[in-house]
C-alpha cells in the first residue's frame, strides 16, 4: 500500500522522509504502512478542523459586530420613532417616507427598464467592447490565416492628450470569461487611461460575441502575436510593447510571451489565475467548485446543449453565487436608495456585466481541462498544440504581477504560486536572465484591479512610470512596494523600492500546499468523467440538440430573460418612462434623519447580512465536503499519478546550461560597458533592496549615457544577463578579472565613479555596499572611496577618456557596447567632487534617433 503516499512529496509529509518500502509481506512494513495511512487522515483531519475553525472564527466575529450594530442602530430607530411620536411629528415623517420611498421606487424600476432597453441594443449591436474612449478596428482576426473573434483595436486619445510615436505602445488583453471586453478602459482613470495621460499609444485586444467557427485558444494566441507584430510595425523606433493581462487575460498573456519569447517587451499581470489549485484554508471557496459541482464534463455538456458553443452567461452567474447578498440584494438597494445618483454608475456596469459572450468548446475545454482543474500551466504540462508545451521558464520579459488579498477570485498564491512551481529558487531566476517583480495590495476587490478603483489606482500610475526603468534591474525575483506619494492623481509623484526576495518569502504567503494534494484526485476523476461522457453520453445529447433550441436556451437563460422582459419591448413596462419624469419633476426626497428611512437602511443591512451568513456557512460546507470527498488517503492515492509538478533543477545543473558555460568562458572578456554592469550587479547584491531614486540613477546611466545610450534593448539585456551569470558562479573570479578589463587607468577611475554615483552619498550606504565598493578599488588598484560622487559621470557623450577594447569580435554583445573605445588618447585623471567635464574626442556617435526622444527618459 505504499502508493497510497506516493501522492504527497517529501516536502508535504515529513513521515515520507521515514518510510521505507511498505510492499514487504513483514508485519513491520504493514505496521508502517497502517501507520502512515492513519498518519494521513489525521494530517487531513487537522487541516480539515482548521479550515473549519478558520472559517466558524470568521463567522462569529464579522457576524457578531454587525448583529451587534444592527442592535445599537435598532434600539437608536426605536428612541428616535419614540421622540417623533412625543413631539407629534410622526404622521409628517411617515407621509414623507412614504412619498421618498414611492417616488424612489418608479425611479429604480425605470433604471431597471432602461437596463433591459441598454442590454437589447448592446445585444443587437454584437456586444461591442464598452471602452469609454474612441477607437478604430486596425487588425481583425476573422480576417487572418487562422480567423478567429479577437480584433485589435486602437485607442483614439480624448482632446487634449496626444500621444508619441516613439514611445512604448501598450496593448492591454481583456479576460474572455463570459463577458465582453472593455473592463480595462472602463473609466478614465483606468489602465487605458493611466497610459495615454503619460503619453503612450495604447492599444485594446478586444472580441467579437461569437467565436468563429472551429476556433480554438491556439488560434487566439496565434491572432494574438499578429497584432503586437503589428504594433512594432507601427512604432519601429519604441521600444517592444508593454503586454498587459487583465484576469484570465493574464494566462493569455503568459502563453503568448510564452511561446513568442522574442516578441513581447514587459508583461504585466492583473489579478490572474495561473497556480489555480493554489489558497489559503478556510478561503477562497471558488477554487473547490471543480471537485463539488463536477469538472471537464460540465463544459462539454453545456456545450454540447449550445449545439457547440458554451454561453459565457452561465460563468456570470457562477460568479454572481460567489456574493449572492451584493449580486441580488446590496446593488439593487444600493440603486433604491441613490436613485438621485446611482443610475448612472449602476447603467454603466451593468452595460459591461449583462454583456454575454461565447465560447467554442474546445476553448472552454481547453480553460477548464488544462488550467482550472489539471492546473497544467504551473507543472509545464499544459499544450497549446500537440506536441507544443508552454514552457514559462521561455519567457524572457520582465513580468510584473499584481495581486491582492481582497480578491476572492483569484487570491494572491493563485496569481504568484507558478514562480515556486516553475522555478528552483529565485537564482534560477536570475540565472535565466528574468525579472519578476510582483505587488500585493490589502483591499482592493478582483473588478477593482482593472476598473481601477480608488485604492488601485496608485498602482497602476506607478507600474506606467517604473516601467521606464524597470529592466535596468539586475535579473531576479524583487517585491515592488509604494512607500509614499504626493500631488494630484494625474501629476502624482511616487516613492518606491524594489525588495529582493526569496522562495520562501512567497511561500510565506501560502498557509502551507498540502491542501493541494486533493485537488490532483480531482483532476484524474475530471479527465475520466470526460471520457466517459465523450462515448456514452455526449452522442445522445448531440442528437437531440438543434441549432435552434441552442439558440432558444441561450435566449431563455434566467440572466438575459430578466434584462429583456424588464424591457421597453414589455407593454407593462413601457409606461415607466413618463411615470419616471413625472417623478423627477415632483421629487420630494426624505431627510436623512427620517426615522423611517433609517429604519429602512436597517432592514436592508440585516437582509444583506442574512445573505452573507448563508454564502459564509455555504462555503464553509463546500469546504468541508471537498476534503471528505478528496482528502482520503484512497483519494490522494487515486490522484497520485496527476499531483507531481515540474522537475526543479538545482544551482549544480544549471551550470551545464549552454549560456551559463558560454559565460563564464568570457569572465575575463569585455571592456567598459561590461565591467560597470557587472560591478552595479554586485552592488545590488550586495543591498537587497533597490530605492527608486538608486533605480533612476542606474537607468539613466544604461540608457541614457555613452557608450550604454548606443547599445540595443537586447543588447543591454543579454549583457545584463550574461554577467549576472558570472556574477552568480564565479563571485571571486568574477571580481578578480575586472583589471583586465579595465586596463587603463583613467578607465578604471571613470568606472569606478560611474559605480559609486549609483547608490549615492556614503553616509547613505549600508556598510556591505561600502565594503564592497572599497574591494573594487582595491582590486582596481584605486585609492579607497572618500568622497561623494553627486553628478553622473557619463552625463556628457561617450568620454575620450574610455580606453578598453573587446577582447573577441565573436563576442556581439561586448563588440556593440565598446566599439566606442577605440581612442588611445588618455585625458587627466577626474577629481569626484565637483567633477570636470569629460571630453569627447574619438568618441562613437550615437546611433541615430530622432530628436523628440530628449523629451523622456529611455525606456
């Protein structure tokens, strides 16, 4: 029986570090696999009681303090009707509620109406994307060799913001989960509008409501790489476009950097879910629905009663249970009570949310088959095509990944727990030349990281700007934090440090994985499901389906049924409109104080609070039932052949990767350019952290100076990479070849100087960055380090006073970055404070830009 625990790796059970062979007929080896078989289901028992206590804790405490201010409010209503009574007022309040309540009530029905004649006409119209700025259709996918329903859209700028050419596009994906596409530019503080104020051509993949015929998710990522093709078309001289992923965007984006490494500049990820067996216990309740509603076939079936075609209705309405109180009750109150506000903003959403979508079947089988039930992507087991995996580790952008623990949909170890899965440790990271930088917010809500919220909207003004210099970080895994901010929101000005991190700083998150190991049964039940119903049921279903009762289910589905029947088009419904600006004309809104309008207020609190009570025990019992299905030892043996992730390599085998031995075969090769870099990347390994004016610094001094300012983005990444390289396996040696690359003297000084401008004044080094800087100048046989270097040593064009050579013209990268050193001339050796002008003689010309890029830092 010792397959039983074979499902569960060293790392998630301590007693497997113990065991020995169980498949011995000795009573001692029956003993010990009784022994780890009990062992299991109290370690399931365990963590079942925690989710339990976790969740009956939440429970009690939010429940008592509102029950408890529902009474104060009670007992306050009850003197205040008691003082209006004394006083004689009482029948004038109730004639005003009365009057407010009756008026407030033909106002949300008439919001409701015009809800219903919005949905038709968006309905009518194909559901366009709901963007509130202008855009052209510049590449529409039906159009391509393998057509598909996405379409590339350019955004037109509003009067008064103009945008550049030669800046940075940004192309923004937009999650296909039912609804339709626009939740990224939804308002004018969003992502499209954060990046067109800064001056960025931005551009929306967008999606037609039916998907074409036969299409499936490797012809949207085909289509996807078309159109950012298309953008670099179109902007040669900026540099590759920055790919935003909102939601299930978000994976999108991932196989599409995946599987095009060389296409896509910085990636950044909104709120997606890529580890989606990941959470905490006693949390998270949505990622349970795959074991307790049933998995792959549900998809299939569904599909196959939409004749092919899965309605993104029903996915709405999963996600309307996940808050039954706000989705029926707390957002139409909400209307009730603002109807003199509200409508406007309720219309708006709701223009977005009742705009259904379709899905091919193979897209939808596909989404839930590969990710949200085989959680394929994080173990490098999913395919795109046969024969195609999706390696993550082919990703060579940065990524930027945003997350927040006030998304009940996808939690933060959903959208950060693949990094654990797809790398050793963080100096695999660094070692394959990525950056990955992620944030964590503590409130905002999942629709809130892309509409932009009040709370993220600081976010996502500072991913804009820190793009700008983000790639001048040395390769590895860095937590992004906001400590500060002053001015308005549009000229807000930000302070910002870039953390190093670890593994376990993101494990740390996590309330431990072996409550993972469930979800593997899952998966292996979901894959027989489907093939059970694929040959003995699916062609019945298939026989009785017709393109016209598909179509009928779709029209009769209970979220489009109560749109259209609380419609102009219903003759009991129509008269509300003049009823409404009879209303408005006649409005007599009660005071605040009424105490029946607080009564009301009261009611409405302890309705909601009654339906959040029901969805906390709901999910409290989907929970428990989960693990009593899943968490068996039977059960975690039945899953054990789909629980084993991705093979991790260690430091000792990296080193046999062809760029690692071609590294360091060149630890002794290079000239200016790559002894800075390689001395910064000691620097910053030295620190831990990078503070954002430190980060500036070096961005300037990589991008915007001689003989950095000649070299090519992949240049200056591959240079990046190849010395981080050396940096990691070689430190010693690393630091002992830098006279030879250095071999003058005034180069050894200016190097010395560009290095010691990047973490600024002495006084504010930490001691180890200053050890380390006095090692350089000993090493480059410089006097120590006494004074402060305040001016950018490189300010001026490519110094005459930068000597070294390459060592191999077979090296491109070395060869691009110091083909300006030719000059043997040798100039003064400069002081550090103040500092004399560098001259210019037989300096490299820059190549050839055009003059408008002086006006913003290059990217």
């Amino acid at each position: 029986m010792k397959d039983v625990f074979d499902a569960l790796s060293a790392s998630q059970n301590e007693l497997l570090n113990s065991m020995t062979d169980a498949t011995a007929w000795a009573p001692s080896s029956r003993m010990t696999a009784l022994q780890a078989q009990f062992t299991e289901i109290s370690n399931m028992s365990d963590l079942m009681m925690r989710g339990l206590s976790k969740h009956l804790e939440s429970i009690s405490t939010t429940h008592k303090a509102r029950f408890q201010k529902s009474i104060a409010d009670l007992s306050e209503v009850t003197q205040d009707t008691q003082a209006a009574q004394e006083a004689g007022g009482m029948f004038d309040a109730w004639q005003d509620y009365w009057t407010d309540a009756a008026q407030r009530m033909v106002l949300t029905m008439d919001t409701l109406r015009q809800r219903g004649d919005i949905f038709l006409d968006h309905e009518e119209k194909g559901c366009p994307p709901v963007l509130v700025y202008d855009y052209e259709i510049v590449v529409d996918g039906a159009d391509l060799p393998r057509p598909c329903n996405y379409i590339l859209l350019k955004i037109v700028p509003p009067a008064g913001v103009e945008t550049k050419d030669w800046k940075r596009p940004y192309i923004i994906i937009d999650p296909r989960a039912g609804h339709g596409a626009g939740i990224g530019g939804f308002k004018p503080d969003s992502q499209v509008g954060v990046a067109l104020h800064d001056g960025h051509p931005v551009y929306f993949v967008g999606f037609k409501r039916m998907p074409e015929p036969g299409q499936t998710l490797a012809d949207v990522t085909h289509a996807e790489a078309h159109f950012v093709r298309k953008v670099m078309e179109w902007h040669p001289e900026a540099p590759k476009p920055v790919v935003t992923g909102n939601c299930q965007g978000g994976w999108a984006t991932l196989l599409l950097a995946a599987m095009n490494p060389d296409l896509t500049g910085p990636i950044v990820l909104n709120g997606a879910p890529v580890s989606t067996w990941a959470g905490r216990v006693g949390e998270n309740p949505m990622r349970y629905n795959g074991g307790i509603l049933g998995g792959t076939y549900n998809a299939m079936f569904y599909s196959d009663l939409g004749h092919g075609v899965f309605d993104g209705a029903d996915i709405v309405q999963n996600f309307e249970m996940l808050n039954p109180a706000r989705n029926y009750f707390g957002k139409y109150y909400d209307l009730y009570a603002k109807v003199d506000t509200e409508p406007h903003r309720f219309l708006e959403f709701e223009r977005w949310w009742g705009g259904y979508f379709l899905l091919n079947e193979a897209e939808m089988r596909w989404i839930v088959e590969q990710l949200f039930v085989g959680n394929r992507l994080s173990k490098n087991e999913a395919r795109l095509e046969p024969g195609r995996n999706i390696d993550l580790k082919q990703i060579r952008s940065p990524i930027i990944v945003f997350a927040s623990y006030g998304d009940n949909i996808t939690p933060p170890q959903q959208a950060l727990n693949w990094i654990i899965d797809t790398y050793a440790d963080e100096r695999e990271i660094a070692i394959r030349g990525q950056r990955i930088i992620y944030m964590i917010h503590d409130q905002v809500g999942h629709l809130g990281i892309f509409v932009s919220s009040k709370i993220a909207k600081k976010e996502h003004t500072e991913v804009t700007s820190t793009l700008k210099t983000i790639e001048a970080l040395a390769p590895g895994l860095y937590e992004m934090k906001i400590d500060d901010y002053e001015g308005n929101l549009l000229d807000r000005t930000f302070t910002v440090s870039f953390h190093e991190r670890k593994m376990e700083d993101l494990t740390k998150l996590d309330d431990g994985r072996d409550d993972e190991v469930a979800f593997a049964a899952v998966a292996r039940a979901s894959e027989q499901q489907a093939e059970f119903y694929d040959v003995a049921v699916r062609p019945f279903v298939q026989a009785g389906v017709t393109e016209q009762s598909a179509d009928l289910r779709r029209k009769t589905h209970p979220l489009r049924m109560q749109r259209a029947l609380f419609s102009s088009q219903n003759p009991f419904v129509a008269p509300l409109a003049e009823m409404a600006d009879r209303v408005r004309t006649e409005r007599q809104p009660a005071a605040k104080n009424n105490p029946f309008v607080v009564a009301e207020h009261l009611g409405a609190a302890m309705v909601e609070q009654s339906l959040d009570l029901f969805r906390d025990v709901r999910d409290t019992m989907y929970e428990t039932m989960f693990y009593t299905m899943w968490g068996t030892p039977y059960a975690r043996w039945f899953g054990r052949t789909h629980q084993p992730g991705r093979t991790l390599k260690r430091k000792e085998d990296l080193r046999g990767l062809p760029a690692v031995q071609s590294a360091l075969m060149r630890i002794e090769e290079g000239g200016f350019c790559e002894a800075v870099i390689r001395m910064l990347i000691l620097l910053a390994e030295s620190r831990g952290s990078v503070r954002r004016d430190r980060l500036e610094r070096s961005a300037r001094v990589l991008t915007k100076d001689e003989p950095f300012k000649s070299l090519t983005a992949d240049e200056r990444a591959m240079m990046l990479h190849e010395q981080n390289i050396i940096v990691e396996f070689a430190r010693d040696e690393a630091i002992a070849a830098l006279p030879k690359m250095l071999p003058s003297k005034n180069d050894r000084e200016l190097a010395a100087q560009v290095v010691q401008y990047i973490p600024g004044a002495i006084d504010e080094m930490a001691p180890h960055t200053l050890d380390l800087l006095q090692q350089i100048h000993t090493v480059l046989e410089l006097p120590p380090v006494s004074e402060d270097v305040v001016d950018d040593p490189l300010a001026e064009s490519a110094p005459a006073a930068i000597e070294s050579a390459p060592k191999t013209s077979a090296q491109k990268p070395v060869a691009a970055a110091t083909a300006a050193a030719t000059s043997e001339k040798k100039t003064a050796p400069r002081k550090r404070t103040p500092r004399k002008p560098a001259g210019t003689q037989n300096a490299r010309k820059p190549r050839a830009t055009p003059s408008k890029k002086s006006e913003e830092p290059a990217e």
